[in-house]
C-alpha cells in the first residue's frame, strides 16, 4: 500500500490507481448487436405504451 510520512510521524495512505488502457472501437458484429438490441428495445416501450393507452381506454 503507497504511503507518506509527514512531519510528527503521521502516515497518508493513497488509493491504488487502476492500470490504464485504451479502449477499442466496436467491431462490426457488435455494431449489428447494439442496432438490433435499440429496435428491441425500442419496440418493447411502444408495445408497452399501446397496451398501456388501449386498457385505459376500455376502462
């Protein structure tokens, strides 16, 4: 664990920084993913807003 020591024999402990990396762009089959998984989504709130719209209109 990194410390200092100051004056009068007090000790600071620092946090470990994490290593770090650069990131990687997406690759194509991850692009597909991502389009395919936002139209899933996508049509999951709009059925969820047509269900919600249609029973409180029988009601």
């Amino acid at each position: 664990m990194p410390y200092t020591n100051e004056e009068g024999g007090l000790l600071n402990n620092f946090a470990r920084e994490p290593k770090i990396y650069q990131a990687e762009p997406p690759t194509e089959g991850q692009k597909r993913t991502y389009v395919l998984l936002g139209i899933a989504a996508t049509a999951l709130v709009v059925g969820l807003i047509l269900v919600a719209f249609f029973v409180s209109k029988s009601s």
